[in-house]
C-alpha cells in the first residue's frame, strides 16, 4: 500500500513517527528551515518560497506518479488533499484542519474523503463549512483539539488527540476503511 503524506507549514518533522514507514512518502511544499519554529514566520516563508497554489501542484505531481492508495494532509497540506480529492484517481483521502478548504467548496470529492475538523477555527465559521460539506461525498470527525493538534512542534499540540487520530489512520490503513 502506497501512502502520500502532504505536510504542514511545520514540513517533515511535524509528522509522527508512528506513520512513517517504507509505504510512506512524505511531501513537503518546499524545503524547510527545521530551526524556525515561529509558526507566523514559517506561514510567511511558505507563502514567499511556494504558495497554495503552487504546492497543490507539486502534489498533484507526485500523485500521478506516485499513485498512492491514501493521501493524508495537515493543515496546508490537508487542503491539498481536499484539493486532490475531486480527481477520480484511485486513493482515499484524510485531510486534518484543512482550514483554506473554505476557499474550495466548489470542489466535490471524486473520491472517499474524510475531514478531520478542529474544535474550532479562528478565521471562519466551522459550521457553515460542516452545512457545506454534508452536501457532498465528504465525512467529517470532530477533534476537541484546535487546528495542529496532530503537529508536536505546534503551540495547539495535544496528545491526547494525536494519539486518538493516530489509532483512526492506522485502523483506516489496515482497514481500508473510514468507519
């Protein structure tokens, strides 16, 4: 089983260790400064040296190639998988806080998707995007956690839910199911 993991503005070393495996190729938008640790500063450093736009291309990309049976996103990268769902490509989807998925309601997923939401976002309504998707082939888990929970090295880590969605991917990937 091929899997693609799309990460944060945090890059590799905010995936946890135990997804990392020899299925597992991660992507990161571009190369990471690992000693920034800001995260304003890497949000600005991700929209300086890459961008939305340009790393859902990059990821589309290497979904072509590489042709993963699942892909799973964090935050920036989660949006990206959200973004990659509409294409009738064989992978299911996972897609944690994927808060700029508020700009692409347009989309309807070609593929089994799920959205892993925070407790709640800062800069939009939840709800409204919850009304949204429920139209659409999307499923939706609802974290008690704030957006970067799954990410050690974000100020919103919580273990607690890391450890929940950790044993939810790991049953979904042996499973090849979303129940």
């Amino acid at each position: 089983m091929k899997i693609l993991i799309l990460t944060d503005i945090f890059g590799k070393t905010s995936i946890p260790n135990k997804l990392i495996s020899n299925d597992v190729t991660i992507l990161e938008p571009y190369n990471i400064d690992s000693s920034i640790s800001d995260e304003k500063i890497l949000y600005e450093n991700f929209l300086e040296n890459c961008g939305h736009e340009n790393y859902f291309h990059i990821a589309l990309e290497k979904t072509k190639e590489l042709k993963p049976d699942f892909i799973i996103g964090f935050s920036v990268g989660g949006t990206v998988a959200y973004r990659l769902s509409q294409y009738n490509m064989p992978f299911k989807t996972i897609c944690f806080y994927p808060s700029q998925i508020r700009n692409h309601l347009h989309i309807v997923p070609a593929v089994e998707t799920v959205v892993v939401f925070p407790k709640k976002e800062e800069h939009f309504d939840l709800e409204e995007i919850k009304k949204t998707l429920e139209k659409k082939n999307v499923d939706f888990k609802n974290s008690t956690a704030l957006h970067g929970f799954m990410n050690t090295r974000s100020k919103n880590y919580n273990k607690k839910e890391q450890d929940k969605y950790i044993k939810y991917i790991l049953k979904t990937l042996k499973t090849s199911s979303f129940s």
